[in-house]
C-alpha cells in the first residue's frame, strides 16, 4: 500500500502517515549499519586506542611500585641534594641510565646508598663518601638530579627535563627545554595573578 503525497490549498506537498512507515524501515537499517560499520571500527581500532590515549601530554600513566634499590637510592638522592621532592619514577630512569651507559657511578650506588643511613646531611654524606674514596661519584649523582642527564663514556640519556633540579630555582620565568613556559597542557591551568 503506498501513498500519493497530496498537496494543500497553498501547493506545498503534504506526506501522509501511510507514506511515513516505509521511511520508519529505512532508518531501522541505516541504524543497523551504523552500528555494524562503528563496532568493527572499534574492534579494528583497538590495539591503537589505547596506546594514543597512554601517550597523551595530560595522562596519567598507574606506575609499577617502586623497588627497594630505587626507594634506598631515592632516599640517598633526597639526603645527598637536599631536596624532599625528588621522585621515584626519575630515581628508576636514572639507575636505568646509569647502567645503559656505562656511567662511572653505577657500580659505586650500592657503597654510596650504605654511607646516607649514618649520614645526617649532604655535607656528611659528602665527606663519608670521600674518606671511601668515592666523592666523585657521589657528586656525579648530584649532577644527574641537576642536568637530568645520565653521562656515560661514550653516550648520555637524558632521564628528566621537568624535574631537573638546575630549573627549580627559575622556573617562575624560565620554561624547561622542550616546554612552553608554563609547562605541559599550560593552556588548562587558571592563569597566573597579573
């Protein structure tokens, strides 16, 4: 049964009800295709989603706990630079980094981490290390927190620019490398007091 579109007094086309449940299917199907062609995307698209979602500048990634060797270095680090904000994911990127280059310091962190449990501050950390003989490589730990650079013989990896310590002390008007002046996705932050 198909109806004829009638039209009124004016000429404008009027559609009957009639005529309107044939179009009723035609969304069913276009409804059923949509669904259809969207969840194949997602299922084509599932190994990449949450990748790019990981690798997202706002993101928060759930890090691994850390380990008893990178919670001793982390607290030999806070001693020996003076700073309680040091953090433990930046503590792992370095004892990484000292071992994927070589760095001189990496043997000697175990004997170091041992001098900070007697040690009340950097000064007697400092001095501690050198009667045993390795006050250059504590020093070259206290480089790395400051440059964010593990330096090797041959190679150096970069383990932190935000966290770098040789930025805190002008952070309010110079940015880290790589970062805008108010860091990472600044552009969602209240802005600053005039």
């Amino acid at each position: 049964m198909t109806a004829k579109p009638t039209a009124d007094q004016k000429g404008h086309p009027r559609v009957t009800v009639s005529a309107l449940a044939g179009l009723g299917k035609t969304l069913q199907r276009r409804q059923v295709l949509l669904t259809v062609v969207g969840a194949a995307a997602l299922l084509a698209g599932k190994r990449w989603v949450p990748t790019s979602m990981a690798q997202t500048a706002g993101s928060k990634q759930v890090q691994p706990a850390p380990s008893a060797d990178v919670i001793a270095f982390l607290n030999f680090s806070r001693k020996l630079t003076g700073h309680n904000e040091l953090s433990d994911v930046t503590a792992r990127r370095i004892l990484e980094g000292a071992q994927a280059v070589s760095a001189s310091f990496a043997p000697h962190i175990p004997a170091l981490v041992g001098f900070s449990n007697d040690a009340q501050d950097a000064q007697a950390l400092v001095a501690a290390a050198e009667l045993a003989g390795l006050r250059e490589h504590a020093l070259a730990i206290n480089a790395v927190w400051y440059t964010g650079t593990v330096v090797g013989p041959t190679a150096s990896q970069v383990v932190s620019y935000q966290e770098a310590l040789m930025y805190s002390t002008v952070k309010d008007g110079l940015p880290a490398p790589t970062y805008c002046l108010n860091g990472p996705l600044w552009w969602t932050q209240k802005p600053p007091a005039v």
